[in-house]
C-alpha cells in the first residue's frame, strides 16, 4: 500500500507544483490590489484633510478684515469717537490690502506646494511612472534650459 500511495504521490506532484504557483500568484497580486487600495484611501484621507483645513483657512482670512474693522470700530467708539465714513472704508482699504499680502499670499503658496506634493506621490503611485523628474531635477532642467535661452541657443525639450 506505501508504494501505491507513494507512486500516486509522485504522479500528482507536478500538478501539485503548478496549482501551488498558480495560488501564490494570486495571493501576491491580491495583496498587490489591496496595498494599492490603502496607499489610495490614506492619500485621498490625507488629501481630503488638507483641503478640509485649507477651507477653514481661507474662510478665516477671508473673514479676518471684517473682524478687525468691528473690533477696531467698537474700541474706538467706547473710548469715546465718533466713526465716520472716512476712517471706516481708510481702515477697511488698510486690512484688506494687510489680508491679500498678508495672509492669502503665504496661505496659497503653502497650500500649493503641499497639493502639489500629494499630488505627485498619488499620481506616481496610480500610473506607475518611473520617468517622474523629481522636483529638484525639474528645477535643474528649467534652469539649463532657461541658461540656453539667455545664451541664445534653443530650448531642448527633451529632459536629459
């Protein structure tokens, strides 16, 4: 009986081998489609954040003058003056151009680069591309190119 069982045995291990493979192939790739999925969720998650707090940034600015004209406008007529149209559209001018420059210029810029980043990891992740300049090769190579403009040459549109 140890024979017969061994020779079937033996018969069968070929078949064995390539079922075997054929399951490790596709539990690699599942796990390959769920990682990808999760490394997806945390980015949008991540993503979504951002934009959730950029939101209330640009709400708070947005809102940032108007506060101060009330808070400037009712500490100035408790100590006893008078508001008149003038100081009130002067202050106004005055905080508004305070809150362009001020805030929505720094805001803006850090919330594109930071856009830009996240960006730049998800798409890298979704579409597989190995050819992705990093930021510092890009810079170099607008600055090549920018170098052989000013020289006089012509613009490669190559990257190297």
């Amino acid at each position: 009986m140890t024979i017969l069982s061994t020779y079937l045995s033996n018969l069968a291990e070929p078949i064995q081998k390539e079922k075997n493979l054929i399951t490790d192939e596709r539990i690699k790739r599942t796990h390959e489609i769920i990682e990808l999925r999760n490394s997806g969720v945390n980015e949008t998650t991540k993503f979504l954040r951002m934009k959730a707090l950029d939101a209330f940034g640009f709400a708070l600015a947005t809102a940032s003058s108007t506060i101060c004209i009330y808070c400037m406008a009712t500490a100035y007529t408790i100590s006893g003056g008078i508001m008149s149209p003038n100081k009130v559209y002067t202050s106004l001018m005055v905080l508004n151009f305070a809150r362009i420059w001020g805030i929505f210029f720094f805001h803006s810029g850090r919330m594109g680069v930071t856009t830009a980043k996240v960006m730049k990891k998800r798409l890298e992740d979704v579409l597989y591309i190995k050819d992705v300049l990093s930021i510092e090769e890009a810079h170099q190579h607008v600055l090549q190119n920018q170098k052989a403009f000013a020289a006089g040459g012509s613009q490669s549109s190559s990257p190297d």
